[in-house]
C-alpha cells in the first residue's frame, strides 16, 4: 500500500460518514466541558505542579509586559536577571497567546490550554482521515489524541499542550506540501512555524523525526519525483525556520551560554522497566502522590500515558492484519519511541546517546514517548479501520481475531494482577492497581460489544447513537482510569500582589531596589511538601516564593524555574544551594533584604546589611573564572572595596584602587539601568545584575565596554567627572531574527497571491 494513500479507499460511504467534521467538533467540545465545566465558565482554573510554578506566572509576565507596550526580552526579577523571550518555552512570540493577553488572565490561560486539547483532537481527526478515509476511524482517533494520559497531563504545560496540538497538523500539512507543491507549501510553513513558536524542543524534534523518516521512506519508494520531494522539503524546511527565526535566533543564542550542554541530560526520570505493562494497568508499580494523582517510582515528568484499552487492542490489530507500508513504519516508529523512553533501562538510549551525543541537551528519557502518544491514535484507527470495512463474507474470520486480541489483553491484565499481589512495590496501592485492572478490562468488553452490535444493526440512528457511544466508551476509559491528572482550583488564588500585602513589602523587592533569598532548608521543604488542600497549597507556594510565584507579586528574588540559564549565573545559584558557607558578602552585593526562615518556609527574616542594586568605586582585582566564583562566596568577600574582573579587563581597565564614588539617582526598568554617578577619578561601577552580552554600557551616550564582574554580574568604567550612566539591553539576534521572519511572512503572502491569480488563470 502506497505511503500517499488511504488504507481502504473505499471507507467513508456508510452510516459512519455520519462523523463529518463539524459533528465531531461538537462532540469533541462537548467532551471538554464535561471534563472541566467550572474552568469553562470561570469559576476554577489549573494550578497543579508547573502550571502554578511555571506556565500562570510566565503568562502574568508576558501580559504586564504587553500593555506595557514592551517585548518582554529580559525578566529582571528572577535568577538576578535572565533572558525571557529566548527561552522560547515563554510563547512570546506564539501567536494564540494573544487570547490570553486580551481577556482576563485567571480564565483565558485555562481555555487557552483547553483551546489546545480541542485543536489537538482535531489536527488528529483530520489526519486520521486522510490515511483511513474512514470517518468513524478518525473521530476514534481524534478523541483518544485529545484523551489520553500525557496530553491531559500536559494541561500543565501551555507550551506543551500547545506543540502536542500542532503536532498533527504539521504532519498533515508538510506530507501535503511534499506531493502537491504549490500553496500547499506556504501552509506546511505556516503550520510548522505556529508549533515551532510554541517552544516545547521535545515535542517539536519528535515531530520532525517522525516527518523525517516518512520522508526517507517517500524518497526511497520514488512514488513523488525525487528532485521534486527533495526541492519541496527543503523549501518547507527553511520558511519554517525562517518563519520561527525571531525565537530560534536568540534561544540559539542563549543556548550556547546557558548551563546546557551534551552532558546535561542522563537516564534520570525514564519509564520503569515495568512501565509498558501501564498501557494496559495506569496505576501498575505506581504510588499515590499529592491530590491522589498516582505517579511512577522514580519518573515524574508526567504521571500517566495511558492512552485506552480499546486503543492498545485496535493498535495490535492494526500491526497484526492490515497490510500497509504506513502501518509498519508507524509501528515502528512507536515502539522505538517505547524503547526510548525506558532510557537506560531499554538499552538503545545509552548507545544512541553515544552516538548522537546532542541528545544530552534534552533531560529525562520519558519525553519520549511523546512520539508513541502522537502515532498509537493513528495505528488504532488504521485497525478500527480495517475491521469495519471488512466484507460481510469475511467479517466473521475478522471478529474472530479482534476477539483473540481482546482475551490477549485480558490475560495480560490478569498476569499483572498476579504480578501485583506477590511482588508488591512498598508504595503499591494493591487493591487500588486490582480495581483499576478491573475496570479496564470492563472497558475492553463493553468496546468489543459496542463494535459487534454496530456492526450487526443496520438502522442508520441506531449506528449513529451505537458511534457515539463508541466515542464515549473510549473517552470515559482514560477519564476514570486515574484520578486528578489536571486538578483545579478556585481563581482567586491568582490575584497578584497578594503576598506583597500580606508581608508588607512596600517597596522592598523591587527591580533594582532588593531581593529575597530562599534558605535551602525552606526551598526543600516547599518543594517535597504538600498541605493536600489546593488553595492553601497555592497560597502556601506563593507565600514562598517558590519557582516563579515571585512574578505574581513582582517580587526580585535570587533564584528561578526556567530551562536555560545564563552559565555564569548558574554558578552563583548551584553553589550557594549546594554550599556550606553563609555567604554573607554575596548576600549584600545581591541586594538580599529577606531569607526564607529555615523552619517556617512561609516566613521571611529581614536583612539590614544589604547594599544597593548599583555601587561604585570598588578596587579592581584581575583574577580567573574560578578565582572569582570561589571569593564572592568566601566570608572576607566585601563587595564595597573590591570588584573581581577576568585579568582581560587589566589592559583596558585604568581604575586601580579603591574610590569614593557618588551616585545621585538610580533608574530601573525591565530592560534599561540608568545612573548619575561623580567621582574624583576613574572609577568603577558595579550593577548586581547578571551578565549577559546583549547588556550595552553607555556613559554620557557613548558607548563603554561592559564587563562581567564577580564571576557572573556586571561592571563599566566611568572617567573622572559626573557622568551619566546607562545599560541598556540589546537583543540583536531578536532584531535580526525579526527581521528575517517579518521579510519571510510577507514573501509567504506575495507567493499565495501570485499562486492564487495564477489558479485563476488557469
């Protein structure tokens, strides 16, 4: 069977086509809101893990920075200063986050993430179509897309539940472009560049592997002419990338500075060895975590993938009878991802890893299975697909072998029941684990008895309601097969500002005025602690300033949660967490005015010693990387008389001792610093802000050199005299990115004009 055909071309003509497009989205619709009304409506809103540490505060940021009228390039109140925008997991750039610029934030980025899961059914249902013809088979496929473990879980994620979402669409829209050309050529691009704005790396590189490897395979059938499929991919390719520049440039950019590296990534948070056996049993080997969620032992990233009994069934069948190239390759393709994701425990990610060292740069082996979660939909309804379009003669002989797929995985359910009671985890829920086997193979034989009966009944409402509830036995498999994957929580616990009123901050904390520092003692127990009640939890976090909390009451602080940060900057905060020494000195250079108190994590302990955000007239020292890191944390550190410099700055530098500087005015703002400084002679000037090379230095409008100073933070020069000094963030890889999308988007639109008035033409 052809790669560019539909498994059964002459589906799509029964009672099954009943599933037209815009049915399906009403249902698919319908299912969301019964999965979470009181979100839809407002009343209640995610909050659980990463949303509330990760995804809402970010979100907070990007729209404060939007009425402001500012691209939100730096984020001064995190990790002492960090690049935003380049972390590309921010959706900056990501078009659809203008819904939840413009509408009430507490709402708008929960129907944001649910907008997603509908897309991601649909993007699904689409392609499932194209490759069955079978309507039916692509609402089976769509649902159990938008329905499953990992994409119900990635509600956490905006940025993840996004790129899931394009998934499929990038997919249909770039094998379209490969065989047809023309303006199907804009829209791969177009499609492609939405996913790649969306910023989840993992999900977007397993795209594009799949993408590749179906390629491969076109290339080697030859059924598109070579040239062509080769020019066509490489066009699609380059606007795609060309598209996404304004946020590849700078995340490429800050990639390369960051603390990533090959090395970065290890087997950490990879599925158990056991962890195939929980497509059939989800809470197998798994212990219960906080709000009832069970979570595997060892592997946090998402706490289930379970994607439905009746869709493993369908997919064996699948692999088992329908003969097809896409099938083999897809089959493939999965159980790789499967392999892969066991990490060390599957014995090719450590070899591949060898070989391919860039893999490094990505963290926990469990990301992917991202790529089985994408194609198993697919596999299912090429089986569905297969046994309901089978003639009457040989439908008999067909059912026969879905059965024995079926009493297959019943046996296997039953084997793991066994498992389950004689080799018990310490953390197993045994009786939970029989209860939840149990209902999945209930599942499995109401999903068998709804084919049968659509089979044998010929009424068209009859098949029409026996669809539905098809489509319904499916869904509620995954909706009851674990509890709180997504868990919610009454909105008001987002009113920004909230725990700046309760302490009573003021104006402490502000960008460029003082920071908080969390004690280890207290950051350890925020984070493997829970009250198990949402919204004291919530609070509880925010009273913390845990992860990015900070944000929601604009609150400076030492540390973060992103994935890159600056190397340098990275030091600083690895060794004080991991360090010993209290580090006075450090702590009144970073402008540290409250610590987290050691027993009560929820409290804040003030600190009179510290010093401005902006000093001068410091000594200079010329000394190495090391040298620098390891004095900014010894207790003699006084960072009023000295500023450490790489023994490069010896050659420039002419200030040599200690002098009295003046400094009459202090301006901050996100992404400019601005002073007044007097002094007798040249004389240094120490901002404690982290270092990063888009940062220019200016003194009365010219430009200086700007110098990374005490091993990760940033120091100029000023001359005698009084003088006014500005650093200023420049982000040139943003610009010219920009520059390349902006010229790439008008050139897309100037093709599918020309290409429009030339269809006319013709």
């Amino acid at each position: 069977m052809s790669l560019n055909q539909p498994e059964n071309a002459m589906a799509g003509k029964g009672a099954e086509a009943w599933f037209t497009p815009w049915r399906f989205a009403a249902i698919l619709a319908l299912l969301i809101l019964a999965c979470f009304p009181r979100v839809i409506v407002g009343f209640e809103t995610f909050f659980y893990r990463d949303f509330g540490g990760f995804g809402y505060p970010l979100a907070f940021y990007h729209k404060e920075a939007f009425w402001r009228g500012e691209i939100p390039l730096w984020n001064p109140e995190s990790y002492c200063g960090l690049p935003f925008t380049a972390q590309w997991n921010t959706l900056t750039l990501y078009p659809l986050s203008l819904f939840y610029l413009l509408f009430p934030l507490p709402w708008s980025l929960g129907i944001f993430c649910l907008g997603h899961l509908f897309l991601a059914g649909m993007g699904m249902y689409f392609l499932a179509y194209r490759w069955t013809n079978h309507r039916l088979a692509a609402a089976i496929a769509g649902v159990i897309f938008a329905f499953n473990g990992l994409t119900w879980y990635s509600l956490m994620w905006p940025n993840n539940i996004s790129a899931l979402a394009w998934m499929p669409w990038v997919v249909l829209a770039v094998e379209r472009a490969w065989r047809e050309g023309g303006r199907r050529i804009v829209v791969a691009a177009l499609v492609g560049a939405m996913q790649m704005l969306a910023g989840a790396p993992e999900v977007i590189m397993q795209t594009w592997f799949v993408l590749g490897v179906m390629w491969l395979v076109q290339f080697y059938l030859g059924e598109i002419a070579r040239p062509k499929l080769v020019g066509r991919a490489a066009v699609v390719c380059f606007l795609v990338a060309a598209l996404a520049a304004a946020q590849l440039l700078p995340f490429l950019d800050l990639l390369k500075h960051s603390q990533r590296s090959i090395d970065f990534g290890d087997s950490q948070w990879a599925m158990p060895a056991s962890g195939w056996a929980n497509y059939l049993v989800p809470i197998f080997h798994c212990h219960t975590g906080v709000y009832g969620a069970f979570t595997q032992i060892n592997q946090y990233w998402t706490s289930s993938y379970y994607m439905g009994i009746g869709t493993v069934m369908f997919t064996l069948l699948a692999i088992w009878r329908v003969r097809g190239q896409r099938v083999w390759l897809l089959a493939s393709l999965a159980c790789f991802s499967m392999i892969m994701a066991l990490g060390e425990h599957g014995l090719v990610y450590s070899g591949l890893k060898h070989v391919l060292p860039q893999l490094g740069f990505m963290r926990f082996p469990i990301k992917f299975i991202v790529m089985a979660t994408f194609l198993i939909p697919l596999l299912a309804a090429m089986g569905f697909n297969w046994l309901m379009t089978l003639p009457d003669e040989q439908w008999r002989q067909g059912w026969k072998k879905t059965k024995v797929v079926g009493w297959v995985l019943l046996g296997l359910i039953s084997l793991i029941i066994w498992f389950a009671c004689k080799h018990p985890l310490p953390s197993d829920n045994v009786n939970a684990t029989i209860k939840n086997a149990f209902s999945r193979g209930l599942f499995l034989v109401l999903i068998l008895g709804c084919v049968a009966v659509l089979h044998t009944r010929s009424g068209t409402k009859i098949q029409w309601w026996l669809q539905i509830g098809l489509i319904v036995l499916f869904w509620m498999d995954v909706f009851t097969h674990a509890p709180n994957l997504s868990p919610t929580v009454e909105r008001w616990v987002w009113n920004p500002d909230s725990t700046r009123e309760y302490f009573k901050w003021g104006d402490q904390l502000r960008p460029g005025v003082s920071r908080a520092m969390s004690s280890v003692e207290a950051l350890n127990k925020i984070h493997f602690a829970s009250v198990g009640q949402a919204e004291p939890d919530v609070n509880g976090r925010r009273l913390g300033l845990f992860a990015n909390y900070n944000l929601l009451d604009h609150a400076s602080k030492f540390d973060g949660f992103f994935s890159l940060y600056i190397h340098e900057m990275d030091d600083v905060v690895v060794t004080k967490y991991l360090g010993t020494n209290a580090a006075t000195g450090l702590k009144n250079f970073l402008g540290v005015a409250f610590v987290s108190h050691p027993v009560n994590p929820v409290d804040w302990v003030g600190r009179d010693s510290f010093l401005p955000m902006v000093t001068g007239g410091q000594k200079p020292v010329f000394v190495e990387d090391t040298t620098a890191l390891d004095v900014i944390f010894d207790e003699r550190f006084n960072p009023q008389r000295a500023v450490y410099l790489s023994p490069e700055a010896a050659k420039v530098v002419k200030a040599t001792n200690w002098t009295d500087v003046k400094i009459t005015s202090r301006e901050f703002s996100a992404q400019r610093v601005g002073v007044e400084v007097e002094t007798a002679a040249p004389a240094m000037v120490v901002i404690a802000q982290a270092y990063y090379h888009p940062w220019q230095a200016y003194v009365d409008g010219k430009p200086t050199r700007l110098w990374r100073a005490n091993h990760a933070f940033q120091a100029l020069e000023v001359p005698a005299g009084k003088h006014r000094v500005e650093v200023v963030y420049k982000d040139k890889m943003f610009l010219a990115g920009t520059l390349i999308s902006l010229v790439t988007l008008l050139s897309c639109g100037v093709a599918w004009l020309r290409s429009r008035k030339a269809l006319k033409s013709t």
